[in-house]
C-alpha cells in the first residue's frame, strides 16, 4: 500500500466519508487510490473556492468534516476565502494539499511556493507529511484535531512522493475529546446575575444555535426577563416550526449598539462579545455600553446544551417544553405584483417547506428573508461567518450533498454569486436538489449603502466599481451554460410558482429575480 | 489630503495608471479619492483573480505595474494563484490592500486575518501602513520595490483609518535602479567556452526573449554553432516577422532531457537551470546531463541584452542584422473540413495579423500553436509561467486593456478557463478587443495524459474527476451570460471565419472550438 492509499484509508477510518476535489498532477496517485478504497465519495469541483465552500456546507450539516483534495499552493489559495468563512463558522475540516516530492521542492519548479505559509493564516493545524510511512498518522492527527470541538480547518501538506511511495501505514482514528464543561463556579455566578439583572441578555452563537439548546436558553430567557439573540452571522441555526424563535443581532452597528444598549448583563454562549464588522470614523468599534457586564456561559471549546442544560437547573427551570416559544406571527400571504425585497422574501417565506436548508447571501435584497420564514416550518439556516462573499452557491452545494432528502434554498445575490458561480456545474453534474434564487440588483448594493454611510460625496468611479450592470449579467444563460435549468421571474406570482415548481422536481433550479 | 488620496497621488507619481479593482467596506476611501487624483484609471473585476491576472497581462506589455484593489486577507487570497503566475514571470506589480481599522484589528471581527501571512508567501516586498502620514512612502517605496528589475510582487496593506485619516503625505517617485551588468570575466569566461564548446545552447527567458536580445543571442548562436532555446514558460516573447526565431523547451520532461542531452555546456540568461515542472518516480528532476556545464550569462537582476551584447562583442560579433534569423517555413495554409489541434492551429496561425498579442493557456489542445505561428507576422506571446491555471483570461484581460491598439488572441482550454471565466465580464464592460478561441474537450485532458505516463490503471474516480462533459459546459451561453458574443463553431473553415471575423470588429469575442 503507498501513501496515498494509507491516507484515504485512515480518512476512512476517521469518519470521512466525502472529498471535494480539484487535483492535478501531484495529486495523481491519491485519485488512483480512491478505486481501491471504499467508503470515500469524490466529487469535482472547477474552481478551488468551490471545492473549500462545498466540504463547509457538507459539515455544517453533518457535523463530520469533509475532505478537501487541493493542488499546491495557488490551488490551495484559490480556496482559501472559503476556509476563511469555514474557520469562522467553527467547521471542521481536513485539507490535503498537494505539493512537490520532498526532494524537488528546493529546486524551484514554477509551481513551487510555501504551502505551509499559504495554509497557516486559515488553519489551526498545519503539517507536512515527511514519508509515506508518516501520511496514515497525520491524516488521522488531522482528522483528530479537525474534530477538536467546536470544529477546527487541519491542513495537511502531501509531497508527491510521500503519496506514491510504499509503505503507508493506515492508522485509526484517534478518540476525539468531548467538549468539556464550563466551571460550576461560573454557571452559578451567571444564574445569581440573571436572578438580579434589571435587563440582561444571551448572546448565541455556534452550537447553542441547534434546537435542543434554543428551547434551553428559551426558557431561560423566559424565566429571568432576558432577552435572547444569535450573534449576526452563524454556521447553521434550527429554526422554524416548533422551535424557539430568537432574534439576530443586526449587521449595521448602530443598528446592533441599539439593540444591546442599557443591558446590565450580556451572557455569551458560544460567540464573542459583540464588535463591529468594519470600523468607521468617530463610530465606536464595541458595541455594548461600558457599563454592560459581559460574562461567558460556553466558551466555544465547551459545551453548550450542557452550560445551557446546567444553567437552567440552577435557576430552578424544570419541564423545558418544545414548542413553548416557537414564533407566532403568522406566516406572510404569497405575494402578487411587482417584486422587490418584502415581495420576494414573502414568496419563499410563503413556499417554505419542512426540512429545507437555507443558505444566505442574499446580502441587502435578502434583508427581510428571515422575517418572512420564521413562522415556517423547522429549516436550517446557514448564513455568511467571515464576510468572504462568494459562500453560498458552494456551502448549498455541500449542504445538498450531506442531505440527499431535503431541498437546499440558495438566497444568493448578483455580486457574490459571480465569486464562485462555477458551484453550479457541480450541482449540475451531481444532480444536486439545489434551488438558486438569485437576487440581481445590478450592483453592490451594500457598498452603496455603505458609501452614503461614510457621508462621502457621490464619486464618478465609484458609482462605476460598484455598478454590476453594463453590461447586465444574464444569470439564466449562465447557469444553462453549467447545465441547471434557469429562468427569469417578472413577478412575485410567477417567483412563487418557481420556486414551487422547484421544489417538486429534482436536480438543480436557478431563479433570476430582477430588482429595482 | 487623506491617506488614500497620498496613496493614488503617490502611486500616479510612480508611473502607474492602472488600478484594477475588486473593493469592500474597508476600502471605500480609496474608491471616493479616485475621483479627486486624474491620472489613474479604475477598472473591475468581478473576482479577484480576474484583478491580479489583468494587472500581470498589463504590465507583461508596458513594462510598469498596475495596482490592485484588494479587500482584506480573503479578497487577496482569492487573487494569489494569478499574483503567483505573475511572480513567476517576474511582472512588477502593486497590491493595495485594505485592512481593518488599526484599533480594531485586535477585535478579530469576522473578515479579520493575517494578512500580512497571506501576502508574504507570494510577495517580495510586504508592508502594512501605520498611519495616514506614512501612506505616501510606503506607496513611493512599494512601486519602487515593484520596478526592482526584473519586476517583483509588491504588497501594501492599507488600514482603513490610515485611509481615511488626515494628513496624507504624497511622496515623489523614488528613482529605480538600472539592472546590473554581469561582471567582465563572466562574459569573457562564457565567450572561451562558447568558442572552444563541442555541444552548447544558450537557454533563454525573461526579458532575454525581447527583439534586440533575441537577434543578439542568435547572432551568438549562429556564430558558435550553439543551441538557441527559451525556458519552457514565459511572460513574453515577441517573436514572428523579422524576429529571430527560437526553439522551446519542452514541458514533459523525457522530451525536454533529450533535447538537453548530450551539451558540453548551457549557458542560461534570465532564466535558471531547468527542472522538471513536477517530479516522477524513478524519474530524474534535473533535466541537464551532469557532464553538462551550466553558466549564467545573466542573472534575473542583471541587464540581458547588455549581457548579450557584450558576448556578442567579445565573441568578435558585428553588425547584428534585422531578419538574419527569422523564421522561414512557410505559413500554414487555411485548414478545413474537421477541427483537431493541428486543424486549429493551423486556422489560428494562416489568420494572425500583425501586432497580435496571443495569451496561451490552451493546454494540450494548443500543443501545435507556436509551431503554426512561427513565421507568422510580428506578434507577442503571453504563456503560463507559474502553473496556476486561471491565468489566460484575465491576462488577456490585461494586455488588452495595455495595448488597446491591438487584438489579443487568447486561446484557452475549457478546464483552465473555468477558474475565471468571470474575466469575460470586464472584457465586455470595457470594450476590449480579446478574440477567446476556446478548445473544448471536455476533460483536464493533460491529467489524463499525465495519469497515462505513471502507468497508473484507469481508475473509474479519476475518469470522474477528470472528466468535464456530464453535463458540458456551453461557453456560448457563459460568454453571452456576460456580454460577450460567442459562436460555436464545427468545423476549420468556420473557425477561420470566425477569428477573421474578430479581428475586423471591435470588442470581444469568444469562439467555442468542439474537439474530440
């Protein structure tokens, strides 16, 4: 057995049952070994972002990480934004990268370059493989420590001739250390605090964002008069039908300062305290009052049901009960007529059926989705972590793969979605039930938005880098080029009708929606 | 003046006229000062390979850098693998990217990296802002690092509050360093080889594959009786017309070794020894005999042509004469009937126009094309020089928007132009005259090849993951999805058609050539 075939075995053994793929030569005699081991599915991406975004979506859903299979450095660093929002969203993954044989790198090849450099800003776990006997131990290190709770990105550099040479030795996965506990100490502290606070609340993030936790920190909320909000951006969050509903921290800071202000008490579960995504001049960067007292339930290494679970006993909390906070508003009407962001949120608010995956990067023309589908039925809603846009058509893409028996709703917007549109070939090829409803506002809206927030005159040359239009990008003859059927809506009935129509037939949709 | 506008100011001072751009949040001020500083043009790109590969194919054709417009570590992730190609072919360039406010920085909002980790693997010159004050120099230093001969990657990373405060302070351009010349004895000790020499070459690349240079080193070549060959990979070689011609070095390494075999004596100029592009089992990584002596006439930094002028004269050369040395095959006539790599070559070669800049990413389907415009009229050749696919259409990108004057004739393959197949957009938003003949056969056809030379079995995975039908990819629809007319064409008259066509209008064009 050489390396390469040791490697995907101890993949194997570790739980990894997916690769995303984008190899080239140095990785030849890793795709020769995949015949020989069973239990791996391998499936193309064309671009490397594609490939990164995919294993995020797949292990957002499944918990387990995916396999990224990458070419060199420029391969490794095409897919780097999307480990950048992995690593945000808390995913584990494990990257296998390869590089030179150990003995051609110092020469210099053209495609030479420090993949080790490449990978550290984005990993938490970076090795080079010495041998082939020493592949089988560091898959399943990288295996180990992608697991590490909450999920770590493990980068593991193959040299060609670690991979083709013989023996490689398959290791078995290495036990994975529960996440641990937070100290009584501070459990207790927090229920006295909530016991007191005039005006307190919990900040949620990562995986107290899951359904168990939710009506956890529900009833808490509930008991102590807290408020409850999820931190603005997170990997995935159950919602909808019997779950407890919860609010979202707002992207824009003085949005979000209003929201935390007078709080005596601000409990994280699972998330940072509260900062600004970008600086702005003379705007404060933190958003809570200083006199806030901001105290950690679960830090992200910890486990969160469990803090959540312990808090409540302490605070006397019995009989958890689901469905006790779910959202009650009613669900929005389907729409008619003209379609702008409230028609269109309303029309897959209005469509939204059980067991869907959202995905979100509507960016501005998606401001209303989650209003819209609160009151729907129990979903997943997996949203943008690190700001890198380009996530959604990939992170769909692996969602769809992880969950063969649900739809995926891939809100997605005219800007982002040209960062990796190549996503939708692999829908195409893997026949992924993946609806794409694609929000074309013919600009970056938020950057727009943002201009007019700096108080910065209107600029000649910005107007032009900020304006998609001119010529018009044509998503429908786009996605028909990658093979998914595509059509362009005119209105809100005929939104609501495609995306109906999508969800009835399988394989991948896209829906152009044209915005003002 | 705020720091931005000392930024433009002093990067317009440097020579540079060129911004090509994919900007965030963080960098809105750079965007608002644009409008305020004449001189520099601002051009998008709708992902930030398309960005980085534009600004390579601009300045492989004036010789000066372009700026980009990066937002954050992941936006410059999302432009390494073409910032590592233009490395490679020793392109000068400036990257502006913008950061984090320096205060908030340590706040690790969501977009926050490492971003001075992400830049240095592929940069020569990296620097991250202090202040607004300190803006103007660090631009004046980093295009000063950028035109160190022979080029060189310069990546300055701008906070967004060293951007938007005041004072700004433009600094003049700091004058460049001329290119050394090699050392007497070196030229003497070459010049006694060459004389006394049995078997010799001279091996060329970077800016030795320039006309004066070129018609130096033949004359030398000539006169000696040795070999006269360019490294494998280029940035540019101006050849065709009364140009002297020049053989390649091959890319599979066998070939390359049997054409290396047997020298007493290689002499390299602006490029190094050669080694294989990837290592083989059991297969040698150097390509020269090891009886085979290796000098270098002229190092990277050093002056070429004055290097080869000085053999030359110490060689007892005179009168270096225009067109001794040109090609003289014929040209191929116009093909027909069915299209394969010699048909398409052929067509691409008896159509060339004068002043054509050809950017070849066409794989192996483009095996025949510098064959068939050898004797063509006087043109420029673009090639891949790190091995980061992605690269032909963005530099086409580039050089077009260089050198609006001429036609650039980009001929791409279908695998490597789905990397970045979003550089059409900027194509059609600027008018640019790019004629894209894209071969399409529907595989990464050279894995399969290379697969075939490790007498790998064929594996049922690796025929899924190197194959790039199921569904096709339609690169009519792709093209006109943004903006740019396309036409599948079947057969060799078709073709020439089509790119004659091209050439006698105005914008881009793309041109989907079926093969096998």
């Amino acid at each position: 057995m050489n390396g390469a075939e040791s490697l995907l075995r101890s993949l194997v053994d570790g739980g990894i049952e997916l690769c995303m793929a984008n190899p080239g030569t140095s990785e030849l005699h890793f795709v020769a070994a995949l015949d020989r081991v069973p239990g791996m599915r391998a499936v193309l991406g064309l671009q490397e972002n594609v490939v990164t975004g995919a294993a995020d979506g797949y292990a957002r859903m499944t918990g387990m990480p995916a396999a990224t299979l990458l070419h060199l450095g420029p391969g490794l660093a095409n897919g780097l934004a999307n480990i950048h929002n992995a690593k945000r969203a808390h995913t584990p993954m494990v990257n296998v990268i390869g590089d030179h044989a150990t003995y051609h790198r110092h020469l210099d090849a053209p495609l030479t370059s420090d993949v080790e450099g490449v990978a550290a800003p984005f990993s938490h776990w970076v090795r080079s493989s010495k041998s082939s006997r020493s592949v089988g131990r560091d898959a399943a290190e990288a295996v180990a420590a992608a697991r590490r709770p909450p999920g770590q990105i493990a980068s593991l550099i193959l040299p060609a001739d670690a991979s083709w040479n013989e023996p490689g030795v398959p290791v078995k996965a290495i036990p994975i250390a529960e996440a641990t506990m937070p100290p009584d100490e501070t459990i207790a502290a927090i229920a006295s605090r909530l016991r007191e606070s005039k005006s307190a609340a919990l900040l949620m993030g990562g995986l107290a964002l899951r359904e168990e936790a939710l009506d956890l920190a529900a009833a808490i909320a509930h008991a102590t008069n807290a408020k409850l909000m999820t931190s603005t951006f997170y990997g995935r969050l159950e919602r909808g039908g019997e779950r407890a509903e919860i609010d979202r921290l707002p992207y824009f800071p003085e949005q979000a300062a209003q929201m935390l202000s007078g709080l005596q008490d601000l409990v994280l579960v699972h998330t940072g305290a509260p900062v600004g995504f970008f600086a702005y001049p003379d705007k404060p960067s933190i958003l809570t009052d200083s006199a806030t007292r901001i105290q950690t339930l679960a830090e992200l290494e910890e486990d969160a049901e469990g803090a959540l679970r312990a808090l409540a006993e302490a605070l006397g909390i019995r009989n958890v009960e689901r469905g006790q906070h779910r959202a009650r508003a009613p669900r929005p009407e389907r729409p008619t007529g003209a379609l702008n962001p409230l028609t269109v949120a309303a029309a897959i608010g209005s469509t939204l059926r059980e067991h869907t995956i959202v995905v979100d990067e509507g960016a501005t023309s998606g401001a209303f989705l989650l209003g819209a589908t609160a009151s729907g039925p129990a979903h997943d809603w997996l949203s943008l972590t690190g700001g890198a846009i380009g996530m959604g058509m990939p992170v769909a893409t692996g969602a769809a793969l992880a969950c063969p028996d649900r739809r995926v709703l891939s809100a997605q917007a005219d800007g982002s979605a040209m960062y990796t549109i190549q996503a939708l070939w692999t829908q195409a090829r893997e026949g992924l039930d993946v609806t794409t409803v694609l929000f074309s506002n013919r600009s970056y809206a938020i950057l727009n938005m943002e201009l007019e927030r700096t108080g910065a005159a209107p600029s000649e040359q910005a107007a032009r880098l900020f304006d998609l239009g001119r010529p018009d990008l044509d998503f429908v003859s786009l996605a028909e080029g990658m093979g998914v059927p595509g059509v362009r809506v005119e209105n809100a009935e005929a939104l609501t009708a495609a995306i109906d129509a999508s969800y009835d037939e399988a394989g991948p949709r896209l829906i152009e929606v044209p915005l003002g």
